[in-house]
C-alpha cells in the first residue's frame, strides 16, 4: 500500500495516538483515525491544533515529518527525528567531510536532471525544449555559470505563460505550487533520514536561516513533477487552493517516474536518490541514481499547450 500524506485543515483539532493508529478528535468526539505505519507526512494548517507527545514520539519512531504551515501553506516548522537509520553517525561523519569538488559534481548532475525534466514537461505541453536541452548540456561543475537560473528564464514563461511570475507570496498558480512543493521538500527530508543522513549539510544551498538545504538540493530534478501537476489543474481552469486541489496536489509522492528502466513512485525515487548520495559519500558509488523519465499519467496527457 503507497503511504498516505494528512493534511489538518480543520480548526481546534486534537491529534492523539490511540494503540497503531494516529486519531483526530474534535470536542471529545472521534472524526476518523489513520494507522501510523500509512502515513508519509503529516501537514498541520488548521489554527489551534494539539499534537499529544505520544504521538509526535510515535510518527518519529517512524521517520514520518510533522509540518507546520502558515496562512500561505508555506512551511515554517518540521519536526525531524534524531535517528533515523542504524549507520547514521558514521554516514553523517562521511557527508560532513565530503570534499568541495565532489559537492560541486554532485550539484552539477542535479541541476542537468532538472532542466530535463523541466524540459520533458515542456515536450508534454506540445512546446519546443531545443534551448533547455542545450542548457542542460552546458551545466558545469557546481553550475558556475548559473545554467539553472537561465533554464528558469526560459521554463517559466515557456509553460505557465509569458505574463507568469514566481512568487511564493501570490495567490492562483503560485499558492497551488507553494503547496506541491511543501509536500515535495518534507518528503525528501525524510528520505534523506532513512538514508543515515542529515537534510542540514547542503551541496549548493547553503543559507544559515535554512535548517534543511539538502532537502532542497535533492528535490531540484523533482520540481517539475510538482509542476505538471499543477498545470494539470490550470487547465482545467482551477486556480484555488481548495481541498479538491490539494487532494491532487498531495498524490505528488505517488506519481511515476522511470528508473534503472522501472516504473516507481516519486517518493521510491527520493529514497533511492537519498541512498545514492549517502554511498557516494562513503566512496561505494561514483554518481548519484536519479530518475530518467516522468511518466505522465492519463489525466496529465490532454494538458492543452
């Protein structure tokens, strides 16, 4: 059974642990209860909410983050369990000491996956990716010429129109993929845990406010999976952040992708990826295992270009 992600919108919520399930109350009253060893994630958004400490211990016995988000579904706590695999001193030893030069190649072949990724999304809406697949063939070690930013320059008016902006402060397509990419950076900090590895040691991402730039280096190739999801719900001119449109958005982990020539969920593929750079680290392995294909599901297929 794929894991299942719960988000907590309602307010005044009280979430306890009742034997293997995790339940959630409301005035003394039951309204539904999940067992622990399903859950991939919980995301708590509904003001109010209490987290007994039974069950904060039970969901990190089992590596599953807890994710507190603002009005913005814009993440500002998640809780990370102190151990999360039985080698994790020696491989957090190995990540720390890892040389600059292997940081930089490691960088390098995240930044290529994504832009070709970005540029199979692209291909999917029906538009011309020559320019991002060149982009990808020029990224450098550590990316010193900033290809990265230029595919951006390239992906974004490319696939959500000319007049689309980023900003993680806007409503419409920028709320939507806030929230797809909350779930994405939580779901690779866990695969970075059961790994034996630490999301706060970085390969590019190296911001001192920022608790977990691993996290967001490894879910660079994965980005435009979020993203076609999200332009999936556009086309259907469905712009809002409801509960319909989260529901879809929070199947991201579940969605396909090819590797090693299988077919596995994105969330496999985080966990391999994640396994790959800890055996890097200790010299086992010379290149990180990243996926080769998004693989567009039915729905995905009718996207307009």
């Amino acid at each position: 059974m794929l894991p299942h992600l719960l988000e907590i919108n309602g307010n005044e919520r009280y979430l306890c642990k009742e034997r293997g399930f995790l339940c959630i109350m409301n005035e003394g009253k039951r309204l539904g209860r999940l067992p622990l060893d399903d859950l991939s994630m919980v995301l708590v958004a509904g003001h109010g909410t209490v987290i007994s400490a039974n069950l904060l211990s039970a969901l990190a016995e089992r590596c599953v983050p807890v994710v507190l988000c603002n009005a913005a579904m814009l993440p500002v706590s998640l809780t990370l369990p102190l151990s999360g695999h039985h080698l994790q001193s020696l491989r957090m030893k190995q990540q720390a000491a890892a040389s600059l030069p292997l940081q930089k190649r490691l960088w390098q072949s995240l930044v290529m996956a994504k832009i070709n990724n970005q540029a199979q999304v692209a291909e999917g809406l029906g538009k011309k990716s020559g320019h991002l697949r060149e982009l990808a063939k020029a990224v450098r070690s550590g990316d010193s010429d900033n290809r990265e930013a230029a595919a951006a320059a390239v992906y974004w008016p490319l696939c959500f129109g000319k007049g689309f902006r980023r900003d993680r402060n806007e409503s419409g397509a920028n709320a939507l993929l806030n929230y797809a990419y909350t779930i994405l950076r939580s779901a690779t900090a866990r695969a970075i845990l059961l790994s034996g590895l630490h999301p706060a040691f970085g390969l590019f991402h190296h911001n001192s406010r920022n608790s977990m730039p691993l996290a967001d280096d490894l879910m660079e190739p994965f980005r435009p999976v979020a993203d076609l999801l999200v332009l999936t719900l556009l086309s259907r001119g469905k712009k809002d952040l409801v509960p319909e449109n989260k529901q879809f958005l929070a199947s991201l982990t579940n969605r396909d992708m090819s590797l090693k020539g299988e077919t596995s969920p994105l969330s496999s593929c985080l966990q391999r990826l994640a396994l790959s750079l800890a055996e890097v680290y200790a010299g086992e392995k010379k290149s990180l295992l990243l996926p080769e294909k998004i693989l567009l599901p039915v729905e995905m297929q009718a996207i307009p270009a």
